[in-house]
C-alpha cells in the first residue's frame, strides 16, 4: 500500500483531487494566465508541454516518489493551479510539498493557504508525518517569503543542486516543519485565512 493514498481534500470554496489527464486542459488555461512558463525560477509547463507534465507526474505516483494533486474551484470545477507531495519517504514519515503553482488571478488570495493548511492537516493528522519540507530556487524570493510565512524554519541552502529551465544551476533553499510545530502553525493559518480582506505573496515552487 502506497504511503500517499488517493484522497480529495477541501475547504473554503478548494478542492484538491489526484491530478489525472483529464486536467489537462484546465491546467493549460491556469498557466496560460499570467504566461507562467515564462517564470525562470519555476516548472510550470509551456503549452504544448502540459500532457508531458501530467504524464510525468503520475508515473512519479506510481513510483512512490510524487502525488500530485489538481487544485480546483469547488463550484465550478476550474483548474486553477497544481501542488503535490514529494521526495515521499515512508520510512521517516517524512514528505515535501512542493511543484506548486496558480494561475495568475489566484495569486495573493486565500488558495495557497487554503491549500496548505489541508495538505499539512493532512500530512501531520492522517500520515502521522515527523516532517514536512519544501524546497525553492534561491531567486525565487516571493516563494521563500510565502514558506516562511507558513511557519517553516530554513534548514540551509544546497549549492549548485539542480538545472533550471534556461541550462543555469540553481541553488536550492530547504525548509522544514516538524510534526510538534504543527498545532501553533495551524492556529497560525487559521487566523490568517479568518482575517478579513487578507492579502498573501504570491507563490511558486
């Protein structure tokens, strides 16, 4: 049995469900707002690179390595991003949330905490995980700034890790919440998704 089950998850209006095929073309109208796949410091597919990507994602799944979820509106069933579990290690109870990205007019609104809170209720109250970790390009500021906002702690920075899109290495600043530092950091997501009006950064990993 896989440590990552299929399972949708909801709140506020979000629906988060297993990423299939049949996404694809909501996916590719979601990064086709804002022309995502011209973000360097981000995988956000291009176009006709939108099946491959999906593809790719589910034979993670079965793999073990990756669950990738659609993140939806709940009324209308509209693709508005994607996120995932990742670098999924059982024997540790440990996952990463990461390849998360929206479409333009979803960013500094409530769905990027909306889907964090359900993806770390999830990890920490179902999956008894000991870890969360995210993992981002150190140029990408507005995600480090919206981890670090979630209550995350910086664990170091791996230098020359990984290739970005246009050839150059990146390096990769790490994150990681611990399962007794989940309780104050959902009371925390819960404050700032009942405030009124809020606003939050925008976000890409």
């Amino acid at each position: 049995m896989a440590f990552v089950e299929p399972v949708t998850l909801s709140a506020r209006g979000i629906e988060l469900v297993p990423l299939a095929l049949a996404h694809e073309d909501g996916l590719r109208a979601a990064a086709a707002d804002g022309e995502l796949w011209n973000l360097r410091v981000t995988s956000v597919p291009e176009p006709e690179n939108t099946r491959a990507y999906i593809e790719a994602a589910l034979a993670m799944r079965e793999q073990g390595q990756r669950f990738a979820f659609a993140v939806l509106e709940q009324a209308s069933g509209t693709v508005l991003g994607t996120t995932s579990y990742h670098d999924i290690l059982p024997a540790v109870k440990r996952v990463e949330i990461g390849y998360t990205w929206y479409a333009q007019r979803c960013q500094r609104t409530h769905i990027n905490t909306t889907c964090k809170l359900l993806l770390l209720t999830h990890a920490f109250e179902q999956l008894s995980c000991h870890v969360v970790g995210w993992r981002t390009d150190n140029f990408n500021h507005a995600s480090q700034r919206a981890i670090e906002r979630l209550g995350a702690r910086k664990d170091g920075v791996i230098r020359g890790h990984a290739l970005r899109r246009d050839g150059t290495i990146r390096d990769t600043v790490m994150y990681s919440l611990r399962s007794g530092e989940w309780p104050e950091v959902r009371a925390q997501l819960l404050y700032l998704l009942n405030r009124p009006r809020r606003q939050e950064a925008r976000h890409a990993d």
